[in-house]
C-alpha cells in the first residue's frame, strides 16, 4: 500500500514534514508515504489527490485540519471520519478496515474522535451556522477538501482515510480576517 496523503494548508505540512513543497508539488517521505501540497479547496484537493495516483498511490488520506460542529470538540482533538457527506448530498464510507486499523493504532497515543465529517465549499466562521449544519446533518465536524478526496478515491476504486484535527470550536466565531 502506498499513500498519498493531501494537504491544503502549509501549517498542515509541517504537521507532517519540514521538507519544503510548493504548493500543487508532491514530495516522497517513503517508499511507502507521498505527501501532496494542493492548497486551499476542493478543486485543488481532487488535482492533487489524481496527481498522486499518477505518481503511484495506491490509497488517499485528507490530513489537516477541521472546524468543530459538535460541542463534544474541542481544538486538538483527533477526528477520523467514519463516513464523509459531501456538498451534493452523498454519502461516502471510509474503507471500514483500514480506518479501525488507524483508529485502534492512535488510541495508544491520544483519543480519537469518530463521525460524520461534512464537506463545505465555503469556510463557515458563525458558531450559530456551525449549530445549524450539526443539527441539519449529525456531523461532527467540517472541511473543505476531504469531499473532493473521497470522490477521487471512489471513482478509482482505492480505500480513503480522512484524519483532521480541530481547530475551532463549534461555540467559537472566526475573526473577519
């Protein structure tokens, strides 16, 4: 297995490695790992995600970060999605072996949140639009780029983790900047 792991973020990058990437540039930590810079939305996270399997990976992680709909979240807590609802309404399940071998591996280090993790097209800055899309949809928390990711996986038929840690709160407003 050979993952291709996308980020969106160069906060999200460091999480992972100090090698320096351009964004929309890949760079291999392993014979095992290659890690792919897409920059911020869904279109630049489906580009990177065909772009690693060109360049061989055999399944796709959506690593970064992920603002917090439920009130059970809090910022650093570990979310590994169980299923991904994307903007048109679709379902799509996380490769159900590969995410409890993921989940069963953290657990020995910190917890691990589990649940629906919903895609949005937009950054959604209101603890009251926040209240309103958990009630709306169940789902714990939310991201820009793992939908896209899911959709790339499914459509070539390869295993798909979504692993993201919060950053905001489901209480909390962002800043207008």
């Amino acid at each position: 297995m050979k993952a291709g792991v996308i980020v969106a973020l160069p906060e999200e990058l460091r999480s992972l490695t100090l090698k320096k990437i351009r964004k929309g540039n890949s760079y291999s930590m392993s014979d095992n790992i290659i890690v792919g810079y897409s920059g911020a939305g869904a279109k630049n996270a489906q580009q990177m995600a065909e772009h690693l399997i060109t360049e061989g990976a055999t399944c796709l992680i959506s690593w970064g970060c992920a603002g917090a709909l439920s009130e059970d979240l809090n910022p650093g807590d570990l979310m590994l999605a169980t299923t991904l609802l994307t903007t048109d309404k679709e379902e799509i399940e996380i490769a159900p072996d590969w995410h409890t071998r993921t989940k069963s591996l953290l657990e020995h280090y910190l917890p691990v949140h589990t649940g629906l993790l919903l895609e949005t097209k937009t950054l959604v800055a209101l603890a009251s639009d926040k209240k309103r899309l958990h009630f709306k949809t169940d789902a714990m928390a939310l991201d820009m780029e793992s939908g896209a990711v899911a959709r790339v996986a499914k459509q070539h038929q390869l295993p798909f983790l979504a692993i993201r840690v919060i950053a905001d709160p489901a209480k909390m407003d962002l800043p207008g900047a």
